[in-house]
C-alpha cells in the first residue's frame, strides 16, 4: 500500500477528496477526507512538500491538516474525533487511529481521524497549532452528529484532554461560520496519556515540543491538563498499564485525583503490564480488555 492509498488523499486542494465505500474482511464503511480550515490554518506557516509516511505508518511533515471520517452504514448519531500519538513529532495512524476507527465503525460510531499539525514543523501558532486544529475538528462534527467525544493516545491523549478541558479558549480567530458551534464534547477517553507535563514528568517529547526542555514551572502548569479540570468538565475514561515506560503511570492517577476532587465522572482501567503504546491491546493480553470497558463507557449515558 503506497501513501496515496493509506491516506486517501489527505493532501489535496479540494474540501472533499472524495468518497469510497470499504467492506471485505474489515467492516462497511463510507470513507472521505476533508480539510479543516477554509484556507490558510491560523498563523500560517508550516512545512513545504508531502506528508511523510514511515515504515511503521505513522505521518509527519503535515501541510494540511484533516478529518478523514468513516462512516458506518447505519451511524448511531455518535461520532468520535481521534488522534494518535507520535510526542508531537509524528501521528501514529496506522498503529492507534485507523485500528481504533474501525473498531468503532463498526459499533455504529462515525469515526474522526484528525492528522494534526505538528508544533515543531515551522507553524507560527507554535504549540498552540494542534490545539485549534482539535477545536475545529471538534466544531465540524457538531454541524454532523449529535454527540461528539473524544479518543486520544499518548500525546494524542494530551490533545484530546486540553480540547476537552479547553473547550471555551479561543484558540485561533474565527474563519467562517463553523467557528460559531461552542467546542464541548460530552465524553473524553484517553489511552497511556501524557496529563501533565510539570515536574517531575517533564520529561517526555510533548513536553520537550511543546514548551521546551528548559521552560519554566508556570508554561509547564500552562500546559498541564489537570490544571484546567473544573466541574463542568465532560466525563473521562483512563487506561495505562503500570509498567509504562514512556509516560509516567502517575499521570493517570493524577487525573484520575483531579476528577474525583472536582466530582467529574471518571473511569480509570490500569493494567500491570502493557508498557506503552499498545493501542487496542495484543491480543490475549490484560491491556486487551479495555476496548470493551470502552464500548460500555460510550453506550452510558
């Protein structure tokens, strides 16, 4: 499978790239991708050429940020916006979010794979860049279903927490009518993230692309997720395995604190092996039972 094939023409100069139906062994599925923004992203910048593919799938040098977003033959009205880990480097497609796209399609969720902006490729919005590409993202799926949540992984778990904590931050100016939809989501998962990057947990390429190894204790608390927890959060569903060596296991119980202080809805799953990056989970493994917790979690009201 070329690049062209893996991303459906995620880099094109249409809105809609088109639409193709998938079937066979993995289940139905109408498939288009879009671009997020009308034009130019806020601030303008970024990197020049294609979006690199690696060995493994994941996607870098991003130029135009997407939704790539598969729907089911009969959508339930719910859809999920997920993004993929990568430290904010890289976007772990082919590992995290196209596994767990179908996994959800094929539950009746219409799934929102979001290829984000990389803050480290020449963005002017700098950190920021991500952010407002996830509260676009968030704002398209409003004008669509009628329940919007969120699935992110590591890095990608930090994404989707400070959109769902963020929601009423202005992140960019408004470009068009879309921008008017308020940014809420009702529910958030995040799977091994990356909650906060303060000291001692520092020490992670989100932190280090973010806001720099040597920033200071108030940009570190500035871009900490638990620090923005509020009772009128959404509620949030937690998995990490304890032996995770990327990030700190604490930052699951640390959000997992913040939520009970604030009295926000939460579920935590840990798990004592998995380490890190284990997505949906290698089968016949602890970490493999999440997704089903998962499917109870979103069916809750």
């Amino acid at each position: 499978m070329n690049r062209r094939q893996f991303l459906t023409g995620c880099v094109t100069a249409s809105m809609i790239t088109g639409v193709r139906t998938v079937s066979a062994a993995r289940p139905q599925y109408t498939q288009q991708t879009i671009r997020l923004w009308p034009g130019t992203p806020p601030g303008g910048g970024g990197p020049v050429g294609e979006m690199t593919l690696s060995m493994n799938g994941s996607v870098s040098n991003v130029r135009v940020p997407t939704l790539t977003i598969m729907t089911p033959p009969n959508p339930n009205g719910h859809g999920v916006l997920i993004a993929g880990g990568g430290g904010y480097k890289r976007i772990a497609i082919r590992l995290e979010s196209r596994p767990a796209a179908e996994w959800l399609v094929a539950r009746g969720y219409t799934a929102y794979i979001l290829t984000y902006r990389l803050p480290d490729e020449g963005w002017k919005a700098d950190a920021l860049a991500p952010l407002q590409d996830a509260q676009r993202a968030i704002r398209i799926m409003k004008q669509r279903e009628k329940k919007v949540s969120l699935l992110g992984f590591s890095s990608g778990g930090h994404l989707m927490g400070m959109a769902a904590v963020k929601s009423k931050f202005q992140s960019y100016e408004p470009q068009d009518e879309v921008d008017s939809l308020p940014a809420t989501v009702d529910k958030a998962a995040l799977i091994y993230p990356v909650i906060t990057i303060e000291k001692p947990y520092d020490t992670t390429s989100s932190h280090h692309v973010l806001v720099g190894r040597k920033a200071s204790d108030e940009k570190n608390a500035e871009w900490s997720i638990q620090n923005y927890v509020t009772p009128h959060s959404p509620p949030f569903f937690l998995v990490q395995a304890e032996n995770d060596p990327v990030v700190s296991p604490q930052n699951t119980l640390i959000m997992k604190e913040i939520c009970d202080r604030d009295h926000v809805p939460v579920t935590m799953y840990r798990y004592p092996k998995g380490g890190h990056g284990f997505a949906l989970g290698k089968p016949n493994t602890p970490a493999s039972e999440w997704p089903s917790h998962y499917e109870l979690w979103l069916q809750d009201k």
